[in-house]
C-alpha cells in the first residue's frame, strides 16, 4: 500500500477515535501513592485493626508501609475529611474515637435510613434476592466460626447493603453511601463487643423473616428496632465500661 492511503487511513481512524472519545480524557490505569495509602489506612480502620482512639505515628507508618511521610500526610488528610481520623495540635493524628454522641448519632441515623429502605425492599424482593440474603448470612456464619473478625463484618456490611440497594431508592443509597466510613468503623466497633460473634449473625435473622413476611411497617420496625439493640449493648459494654 502506498505511504500516501496509509497515511490517509490512520488519519480516519485517529479522527474516528477522537470522535468516539468526546472530551478526549486520558484513561486512568493506576491511583497515586496518597490514594493507595488511603485505602490500606481505611481498611485497617474498618477491619478493626486500628481501634478508635488509637494513634497514627506518620515516622512508624510510613516505615512500615515503605513510603515517605509527604503522601501519607496527603492520605490522612483524606481520612480526616471522610471523619475517619482526626489530627491534634502537637498530639499527633488519631482514629476517631467513638464517644457516645457519635455513636447515638450514627445509629440512630441508620435506624432511620434503614428501616425506610427495609420497608421499600418489601415489596421488591425477588426469590433471588432472599437467596442471596441468606447466602451472606451463611457467609457471615462461616466466618464468625472460624474467627475471621474482619471478614465477618465485610458481610455484615454486605447484608445492610443489600436492603438499601433493593429499596430502588436511588437518593436513599446515595444518602447512606455518604456514611459509609463512619458506618463501617460503627459496625466494626459495635461487633467487638460480642464474645461470641455467631451472636452477631443471629441478630440479623429477625430481619430477614420481617422481610420474607412482606408486610413494609413491621419490616421498618425491625430494622430500627435492631439498630437500637446493637446501639444500647455497645454503650453499656463498651463506652460506659
């Protein structure tokens, strides 16, 4: 093919590529140190590895994580705007201490997002759906026996996830996906409190058969009302203690 019609055909199809891609955005492939950072910093809070009130020495971290201190200072500063973690003048930074107000705050705010989605759910639960309920509670099961801590709480996390998803109440979601730091350092910090955390899975299976019964009050009801239970154990176990 002669140079001319090559050079002419990839013309046409750069021209066609930059069609397709409207504001010709680079494609992202990788996160930055600050964001990866970030991410195991978050999860370490949510899996329960970093305990409320615990301190975040920037020296030992950054050692431990092998990066320097500039990114970890940018991913902290994340954590502090998501209300993970919080920074004290010539202290330090510290994860965020769960003092009662915050904890009443958070439960209470889930009861009342929750038990509306519980209550939306209802009426569009499909066979499929309680199969997967079910499955997560059996997964949650799974690794309370073993002892997993934090994989358990993963699928408690799941489950409450999956009612507000299946409540088709897209600004609800939204809603409850803007507490999702604080809800999982809550649910994290409120199953510590369980010696026994089979105990845990137990607690969610009155939720499951007020949703099976399809009856949108007495679901609402439930959901808010096991909120309340899991927010009253952790303050005379914990906070009080």
């Amino acid at each position: 093919m002669p140079r001319a019609s090559q050079a002419l055909r990839a013309d046409r199809q750069h021209s066609v590529s930059l069609r397709e891609r409207v504001f010709a955005l680079t494609p992202v492939r990788y996160r930055n140190m600050a964001e990866q950072i970030a991410t195991a910093l978050r999860q370490a809070i949510t899996d329960g590895k970093l305990r409320p009130g615990a301190r975040l020495p920037e020296v030992h971290i950054a050692r431990e994580m092998g990066t320097s201190r500039a990114p970890l200072r940018e991913a902290l500063i994340q954590l502090e705007r998501e209300g993970l973690v919080i920074r004290r003048p010539n202290r330090g930074t510290f994860v965020t201490d769960l003092s009662e107000e915050l904890v009443r705050e958070v439960a209470s705010l889930r009861g009342v997002l929750e038990g509306f989605a519980a209550s939306l759910a209802v009426k569009r639960l499909t066979r499929e759906d309680f199969e997967r309920l079910e499955t997560i509670l059996k997964e949650m099961l799974t690794a309370a026996r073993r002892g997993d801590f934090p994989r358990m709480i993963e699928w408690d996390y799941q489950f409450h996830e999956y009612i507000m998803r299946a409540s088709g109440h897209r600004l609800l979601y939204e809603t409850w996906l803007g507490m999702d730091g604080k809800i999982r350092v809550y649910v994290s910090a409120t199953n510590l409190m369980y010696a026994d955390m089979k105990t845990v899975v137990q607690g969610h299976l009155p939720i499951l058969e007020a949703l099976r019964r399809r009856d949108p009050q007495r679901a609402g009801r439930v959901m808010a009302e096991h909120m309340g239970e899991v927010l009253e154990l952790f303050l005379t176990k914990v906070l009080r203690k």
